[in-house]
C-alpha cells in the first residue's frame, strides 16, 4: 500500500472514530417498501427496495454548521482536496458563519459526497441508494408512484429548468405521500451510488451501450415524458465525482428500518 | 505541348529566358490549391503559429475575418448559463445558451487551426451540459470530452480540418430538450486564403420552440415536451426570440453593398426554407460546404445545418427574411429584416407607376370606387346602436363558428353567451377571455366545458364593440364595454 493511500485510510478511520451520535433534529419518516421499476427499467429489472426511514427535510445550512463545528476537520478551511473541490461551502460567510448567501433554513449545497456520507454516518444514518431515492421520490402528494401522471412530470419537468432554487428554504415545496418535503423542486440531492448507473458525456452514444440506460433510451416514447425526467437525473448523476461541490446539491439522509431500537 | 508539362525544363532549349520563367509561375500559381496538402501532407500537418484568444461574438454580429493569417492555436472560452429571457412580448422563457445569447457565440476559425475549447458550467446552472461541433472530427464532435457538472469546466482541443460553416450544439440528455431550449450556435472555418471580402456580414440561425401555453400566451412559459415530440412548435424565431431582427433589431446595408448572411438552422425539428422577400441570393455556399449555387431564391438549410448566402443590394428598402413555410413566418415569428439605405434606381425597382381598377369588360382606367363595407368598419361607433351595429358585424366574422348565431353556443362543445351566468358574472375576466384566450375547464349555466378559445387578434375597439352587442343580446345584463376598458384591460398583464 502506498503511504498516500495509508494516510487517507487513517483519516477516514480518524473521522469516523471521532463521530458520536449527534442529536436528531432532522426527524424521519418510513418509507414501505416494494417492488418498483426504475425509471430506466423494463420489467425484467424490477428493483426490490427494503422499508427504510428517510429525513423529512434535506439537511439544512444551520445542520451543516453545527456538524461541522463538532467535526472541525469538515470545515472550509480545513477540508481535504481529495474529499471536496474548491466549490466546498463556498457560499458559507466563513468557517463559523452563513452569511447572507447561505439562508439557515435553505438546504445545505456545495457539500461533496464525502461530507454528506459522513455527516450521515456521524448521525447512525446513511446516504440513500439511487433506488432507494427514486422510490420515495416517485410519490406525489396523494400516490406513492405518480410517474404516470402528466402534472408530477411537468411539475419536476419545470423545477429542472428554473433557476436559483437553492436558496428557498426547506419545506417550501409539496409534503409527498410519505410525509417527505423537497425531493423535487428545492436541490438536487446525493445518494450514496450515484455514479452506479453510468453516463457517458456523450448520451447519444448511450442508447447503443450494454448499460442500464440502454432500455432507458429505447423506452422513449412520445407520451413518456417521465423518462426526460428521470434522464436529467442520470445525466447530473453521472457528471459527479465524490468530491464535486456543486451549487444546486444538497442530500438529506436514511436508515434501514430494522437496525432500529 | 500542354502547360502541365511534367518536364519544362526541356523547353529550354527551344524557347527564351522569359518565357520559362513565366511558365513556371504559371503552374505554381494554378497548383496553389493543392499547395498546402502537398506541403503539410493535408490539413492536419498545417503548422500552428502563436496562441490567440478567439473573438466570440453574439448574433447578429460576426467576429472579424481570418484574412490571410496563419493556422493558430486558438482558445475558445465558452460559458453555459441557463437563464431567463423574453421569447415575445409578454412571454419570458428559461433558455440555456452557449454565451448567454441565443444562438450561442459565433466562433470563427481558419482551416489547421488547433482550438483549444474551455466550456465552464455556471455554478448557478442545474444541469450538466456539453458540446458537440459538427466541425470536429472525433467522437462526439466534442460531446464525449466536454461533458461538465455546474461550477466546472472542461477543456478539450481539436484540429479543424474542412472549410465550412458548421453548426455547434450540446447534447447531453435529453438532448432534445437542451437544443430546443436554446444550445446551439456555428463555428466558421474559413480556408486557407480566407473567405473573399464583402461589406456586411451576419450571423442569423432559425430556431423552433415548444412552450406550455399557444403562441402568445403570457408570462413564464415552460418548455412543453409532448409538443416537442409532436413537432408542433408555437414559436419559430431567427436568433431566439420573435422581433430579434425587425425594427430597431434590423440588420442594415447600403446601396451598392454586398451582404452575406451565415445561416445556421439549430431545429430541434423543423427545416427552414429561407428566403429574403426582394432579393435573389447571387451565390450561396450549399449547405455551408465548397458548393456555390448561383441565383437563388429560397436555400433549404437542414436542422443541424448552415448555409452562406451573398447578395449585393442594389436598391434601398425593408427586406424582409423569412422561413418560407410562411406560416411561420406571419404567425410563429421566424421574420426578419434588412433595412438599405441609399438612393433610388427607378430602372431596377420602379415603385408604384400607377393604380386602378380592372374591369374584365370595360377598358382603361377608372376611378376607385367607394367601398361602404371598408368605411364603415374604419369609421368609429358614436351610439350604442351603432356599436351594436359594429359588434354584431365582428361577431358574425370572429365568434359566429363556435358560439352561434343566437349565442346559444354548442353542447358540451363551446359554451353559451345567451343567458350565460358566467359571462354576467364578471365584465373584466370577458374582456381578457377575448384578449388572451382561455384554456381548461369552466362552468356555464351549470354545464362543464374544457376547450380552448384563441386570443382574438382584433382591435380595442372592436373587442369593446362585440362585447357590447353579447351583452345587449340573447338575455344578458345590458352593459356597455368601452374601448378604454379593454385598453385598461389589455395593459394589465
């Protein structure tokens, strides 16, 4: 083993041994599991998604400051370049303060993936799987699977295309069918496999590739806007990497039902 | 003997001094063309001299020419920002644009340059974004190694190896959905000696777009993915919005100069037919390649396409550039203009010499006689009868087909106006109803309708004067609109 590789093997052991479990302000709610097909899918790949528990609300700004104040080594100033871009908490005033371009209430954005799976694990809870969150994500406010619907799509369809969302504060959007606020039209949000379905930067290239995406493309029909929306998911998904801090990103957290108390 | 001789040399011996030397310019000359493959092994050997900053300019202006510089390595920095912009009065659209204009920045580049091309993802933009330019030779035309997440930027270099007016355009998915909404624009490669000098150049590229509401329909339009796919564009504009080129927009010219027009298509769908109303093009490069066609009158340019047209304005005047399916021109916007200044020549366009009226069986030239009809719809209504007298000669032309004739409408069709509670029950919303049209489900007299009325594109005045005639009819409530309340009315939104 490199020692490069050894230090940071060291600082995530460090990190994680240091984490202790922060009060819960964001609550949680169940979400039922099932048997869903994902947005790309055909029959055959029906996903099987456990009952697990998702926060309400995406962790918020003032969350963020107050986990990074107890873990110092997540602040601006002290971040890692292998763990986060220069776009880390860009927006915050300083270290300690938001300032005004960080609302406290408005979701926190500019985290990469390694501070949002951290901030999770120090809390007893995880990052979303990308089923996990397109499964709670596929409930309106009356359905758990309104992906049929012509208002949930151009609903999404038209958050997707309005600017500056990020700095309206959690909870302003529709509270779904699970009790879950702002899964579409506050911030994009990370989950734990983002990069598992993979896009190419060129995605015409992808309709001819042995990949998940290869049904998705051909599924394409002219009533399917639901595909369009799922597509600019799997497009932003796959445009990360794990240490992009990106302006419209934020997450939120989950836990598996049966590790419950 | 021919002047292609492989072997001059041997007239030496038979002809003078001067007439070899003359002889050997002559073939230099004639095989300047194949020059550059036969020094650089083709154009990919082009050597690049120096670094240079390309000039990136939004349309309708173009950036300088190459003249007669060398090849260069020449940096392109493009910024992606999604952004909010009017469409047409009253309408406003989120664009995503290459440059912050729609069609994105014109990028012009001689043949053998090597582009280095930065694309910066605005951290304010929620998508990631790429490009593809039809200009390069290499998987993707870019879109493989361009692709970028908001807040960072890509760099990639390509050598551009065909003269030719090439259009430019993201295509990351839905790529469909990021054309339509404004991501396209040109590159231009000009060869080796330069595209020949003319007066005016510009830079105009037709686009479709799909919004949520009809054409017209006000306020922040969404982009409208079934229409998308249905390709039934509300709006088909030159460089992105209705008006871009018309009035204070207007390209110009003078007399005696010759314009050329670069021509881009973005689609997402539609071919353009274009055409300038009063001008013949008098070369165009077909297609953006080596290809001039000569005296033409409408150049098809493809979606994902350009075309160069030349055209020497010999006349002063308002040309009007249209996309001939002229449907789309008179009423989705896809109409420009160029205005030339300078004086008259009355042998090449003579103006009117003369008017009057033509009677199959009568001869010469008669007096215009007075058409009643015409007066009397310019004339202006001063009592309420004639009001009603004006409305009912609108209604019958405008409202008649769906309302009929005693206003009772037709069932689960077209709602009532005879005894209509909704009507009577709010003066203003019939006035914007007739202003701007209604969409989406209404109650009348107790029954569901859900249909559509176009806005009505008639005057003020005789909004004020049909509605007067459908409020003093059938049973309704007797009220009198003015023209000033449907001024005040259309002035709201």
């Amino acid at each position: 083993m490199t020692p490069p590789l050894k230090i940071v093997l060291l600082l995530i052991l460090n990190t994680c041994l240091l984490c202790s479990v922060q009060a819960q302000k964001n609550t949680m709610v169940t979400v039922k599991g099932g048997v869903y097909i994902p947005l790309y899918g055909v029959d055959s790949t029906a996903v099987k998604v456990n009952d697990f528990l998702m926060d309400i609300y995406p962790v918020s700004n003032v969350e963020f400051l107050s986990f990074v104040e107890k873990f110092p080594e997540w602040k601006r100033s002290n971040i890692k370049q292998l763990f986060a871009d220069k776009n880390y908490l860009l927006f915050w005033k300083n270290d300690a303060a938001l300032g005004e371009q960080a609302l406290p209430n408005s979701p926190v954005t500019n985290v990469s993936w390694f501070a949002a799976k951290k901030y999770c694990e120090c809390q007893g809870k995880r990052l979303p799987t990308v089923d996990e969150w397109e499964y709670a994500a596929m409930a309106d406010q009356q359905t758990p699977d309104a992906r049929k619907k012509k208002t949930y799509n151009q609903y999404i369809l038209e958050w997707y295309e309005a600017p500056k969302s990020f700095n309206n504060k959690i909870g302003s959007t529709f509270k779904n069918y699970w009790g879950i606020y702002d899964l579409h039209g506050l911030v994009w949000e990370w989950t734990l496999d983002f990069n598992s379905v993979l896009i190419s930067g060129e995605s015409r290239k992808d309709v001819d590739k042995d990949s998940n995406l290869f049904c998705g493309s051909a599924a394409v029909g002219a009533s399917d806007l639901m595909n369009y929306a799922a597509f600019m998911r799997y497009a932003f998904r796959g445009s990360m990497k794990a240490n992009y801090s990106v302006r419209n990103l934020g997450f939120r957290c989950v836990k598996d039902k049966d590790i419950l108390p | 003997m021919s002047m292609k001789s492989k072997k001059p040399i041997l007239l030496v011996s038979g002809l003078g001094l001067l007439m070899v030397i003359l002889l050997v310019v002559f073939s230099f000359y004639s095989d300047s063309k194949e020059a550059e493959t036969k020094n650089y092994l083709g154009p990919a050997g082009i050597p690049v001299s120096r670094e240079m900053r390309a000039e990136l300019t939004a349309p309708p202006n173009v950036p300088g020419p190459t003249g007669r510089r060398k090849a260069k390595k020449l940096i392109v920095d493009m910024e992606v920002l999604e952004q909010e912009g009017v469409m047409s009065d009253g309408v406003k659209y989120i664009y995503w644009t290459f440059g912050g204009s729609v069609p994105g920045s014109f990028i012009r580049s001689k043949i053998g340059d090597e582009v280095e091309f930065h694309l910066k993802n605005h951290p304010d933009n929620k998508l990631p974004h790429n490009i593809d330019l039809h200009a390069v030779t290499g998987p993707g035309g870019g879109a493989t190694s361009s692709f970028v997440a908001p807040g960072h930027e890509t760099q990639f270099s390509f050598k551009v190896l065909n003269p030719g007016l090439y259009v430019y355009h993201c295509a990351t998915a839905p790529v469909g959905m990021h054309i339509a909404n404004g991501m396209y624009g040109l590159i231009l490669v000009e060869p080796e000696e330069g595209l020949p000098e003319v007066d005016k150049e510009y830079y105009i590229m037709q686009g479709d777009f799909y919004t949520k509401g009809e054409n017209g329909e006000r306020g922040l339009q969404p982009f409208d993915m079934k229409k998308a796919v249905d390709e039934d564009a509300d709006y088909v504009v030159f460089n992105g919005k209705v008006g871009s080129l018309t009035g204070d927009n207007a390209i110009t010219a003078n007399v005696g100069e010759t314009v050329r027009l670069y021509v881009g298509n973005g689609g997402p769908n539609l071919v353009s037919s274009f055409h300038v109303i009063g001008e013949i093009f008098d070369r165009v490069r077909v297609e953006g390649g080596d290809f001039i066609n000569n005296n033409v009158q409408t150049t098809l340019i493809p979606a994902g396409g350009a075309a160069i047209v030349e055209f020497k304005v010999d006349v002063p005047g308002t040309f009007i550039l249209v996309d001939h399916s002229i449907f789309r021109a008179f009423n989705k916007g896809a109409l420009g203009m160029l205005k030339v200044q300078g004086d008259e020549n009355k042998k090449i366009y003579s103006g009117k010499q003369e008017e009057g009226v033509y009677q199959p069986e009568g001869s010469g030239i008669q007096e215009m006689p007075v058409d009643n009809d015409l007066v009397q719809v310019n004339k202006t209504a001063t009592s309420l009868k004639e009001k009603m007298e004006f409305g009912k000669a609108t209604y019958m032309r405008t409202c008649f087909a769906c309302h009929q004739a005693e206003g009772q409408g037709i069932p689960n069709a077209f709602p009532p106006l005879a005894k209509s509670d909704y009507l009577n029950a709010d003066l203003e919303r019939a006035i914007d109803i007739v202003l701007h049209g209604k969409t989406g489900e209404i109650t009348v007299n107790g029954k569901k309708y859900n249909s559509v009325m176009t806005k009505q594109d008639i005057t003020d005045e005789e909004v004020a004067n049909v509605l007067t005639y459908i409020y003093n009819s059938w049973g309704n409530s007797k009220k009198e609109v003015t023209q000033a309340m449907v001024t005040s009315r259309r002035n709201v939104h």
